[in-house]
C-alpha cells in the first residue's frame, strides 16, 4: 500500500469519527431547533386541541418551539404521508388519535406502510367517546333516542369529521352494539359535524370528549351518555352507556405522536421523557380533567402493541357496517 493511500484512509476514518460524533452530540442535543408536529385533520377538533396544549407544554420545557401544523385530508394520509417521508431526525412529527389504527379497513391502498413508516412515540391522552345532541333535541336520554332508533330504523342521521374517523367507526360500534340503524353524515372534519349538530342538521353526534366538552359546558349540547367504565368527574350525572343499558361497548379515544421510521432512538427516548413530563405537570392534568380526559401515557413497545391490537379489532366494526374500502 502507498503512503497516499494510507493517508487517504486515515483521512477517511477521521472524517467517519467525525460524522458520527456530530451525529451523536446532535442527537444528544436534540431538540435544538423548532419541531413540527402535523396534525392531519382542521383545527378545532379533538386531536388539535390537546396536540397544541401538549406542544405548548413541550416548549415550555425544552425551550424550543414545538408549533402545530393543520395539514387535512384524505382521513388524515395526506399528512400521514407527509411525515412518513419527512427526515427521521425528530423534527417533524405527527399527531393523531384512534383513526390512525382503522386506516387499514378503510383504504385498498394507503399512500406509506402502516406498519413500518410511521413509529409510534407515545399515547399520551385518553378520552371516552361521548354521545352528544342538541340542547333542544327532543331527546333527555341515551334510553330515549336508542328507543327511538330502534323504532324508526334509518331515521337518525349523525355527523363525523369523515368516513373511516374514529367517531365514525366509533357510532357504527354503538349502532351494532345496541342493534340500531342510523345513517352516516360525513363532514370534513369534527368542527364542521358539531356546527351541524349546533343548526340542527343532524340528530346527534359521537366524539371523543375534548372535541365535545367546551359546547356541552357552554349549554350548547347535551351529553347523553359516555364510554368507558366509569362516570367523569366533570360530568358526575352523565350515565355511561353501559348504565344506560348498552353492555359491551368499551372504545375509548386517545391522542398520540408518531415519528418517521429511522427516527435514532436517543430522540425517541427524549421525546418519550418530554412527553411524560409534560402529561405529569399540574396544569396539563387539569386541562385534561377538564376535558373528561386522562392524562395517561403509553409508550414506546407498549404503545406498538396497543396500536396493532386496536387495528384488529376495528376489522369487525369495519365488517359489521360493511364499509367499502377507498
């Protein structure tokens, strides 16, 4: 071997050290510039409102700006996708809630691989689903408009922020559950369904509480019944819908934050940290006490699991109400 040559190996070597430290304290470092978390669906909806206080927490934490962007579309891919192909170097993220594990039963064909492309981070927000009307709807309980629906099959009509939405694979699961027909009124997003549900377009409505609590607070609407096993603090005389007589049912929504596949995982494990941190603090629990949420986090394999079980289970919801595939 000549000297140039080994001097242009050495020289070589040198400068892998050299990337690889400066990857290396960039990643330790992180973050040190603002992050973006995309939220795929308009403002307004359940999954903005608790994204942009958790990135107001984050911020205050890291001293970096963490700032949500509102890219919707298509069941929330377009800004799946977006991050999907986004460098994996935790500066862009994305939000989303329960939808994300029904994609699979609601697209042939979807623009990024569920499984791989997307890495979950953590769950940081869980929420019942509520069922809301009116506050002039003829119906004062959950018995009286499931009487009513069974009564007069296809009849009600109720609005979501889209097909293949967590509320409305979350509706079709009450509707079989509770052996109703009701038909589908698709908005383009949560904010619209409720303004809709506010002029009295539709009849009632299904939405994870944080996308529902500030009009039933307000007298706007009233919260017949939610999911889970337990009556919220914020609503002690609200029944659940098992109470109501409707056994079985058990969705319950949360919000999380996903990150490109390749993401190194000393940034995931900060995010992780952040993330419970912030899910930890007094004002951050109270804002979801308020909105009949949990403050819970689950992450990381646990976070993956959660997910993968989910997505099974939403195929015989899918199934069920026959739902055709985009």
């Amino acid at each position: 071997m000549s000297i140039s040559s080994k001097a242009m190996r050495a020289a070589l070597g040198a400068a892998a050290l050299c990337a690889a430290a400066g990857t290396a304290f960039a990643q330790a470092d992180f973050p040190s510039k603002p992050v973006r978390i995309v939220v795929p669906y308009p403002p307004g909806g359940a999954v903005d409102q608790v994204t942009r206080r958790v990135a107001q927490k984050l911020t205050e934490q890291t001293g970096q700006s963490f700032f949500v962007e509102n890219k919707a579309g298509a069941t929330g891919t377009i800004g799946a996708q977006q991050v999907a192909k986004a460098a994996p170097d935790g500066y862009t993220l994305m939000a989303n809630d329960t939808t994300y594990s029904i994609l699979p039963h609601v697209f042939n064909k979807l623009p990024f691989d569920h499984e791989r492309d997307l890495v979950p981070v953590a769950a940081f927000n869980f929420a019942p689903m509520a069922l809301v009307v009116g506050a002039d709807s003829r119906f004062k309980t959950l018995s009286d408009l499931i009487g009513y629906a069974r009564s007069n099959p296809g009849k009600l009509n109720y609005g979501t922020g889209g097909a293949g939405t967590t509320p409305h694979f979350s509706t079709e699961a009450l509707a079989s559950t509770a052996k109703i027909d009701v038909t589908h009124v698709p908005f383009k997003g949560a904010g619209e369904a409720t303004l809709a549900l506010l002029s009295g377009t539709i009849d009632f409505q299904i939405a994870s509480t944080p996308g529902v609590m500030g009009q039933v607070k307000g007298g706007k609407v009233r919260l017949l019944g939610i999911s889970g096993d337990k009556r919220l603090a914020a609503l002690p005389d609200v029944p659940t819908f098992a109470e109501a007589g409707i056994k079985g049912y058990s969705v319950i929504n949360f919000t999380g934050l996903w990150a490109p596949k390749g993401t190194p995982a000393p940034v995931m494990q900060r995010l992780q940290k952040e993330v419970a941190a912030a899910m930890a603090s007094p004002d951050v629990q109270k804002f979801s006490a308020d909105l009949g949420s949990v403050p819970s986090v689950v992450s990381g394999e646990a976070f993956t699991k959660m997910l993968r079980d989910n997505t099974q289970l939403w195929s015989a919801v899918a199934a069920a109400a026959k739902v055709e595939k985009q």
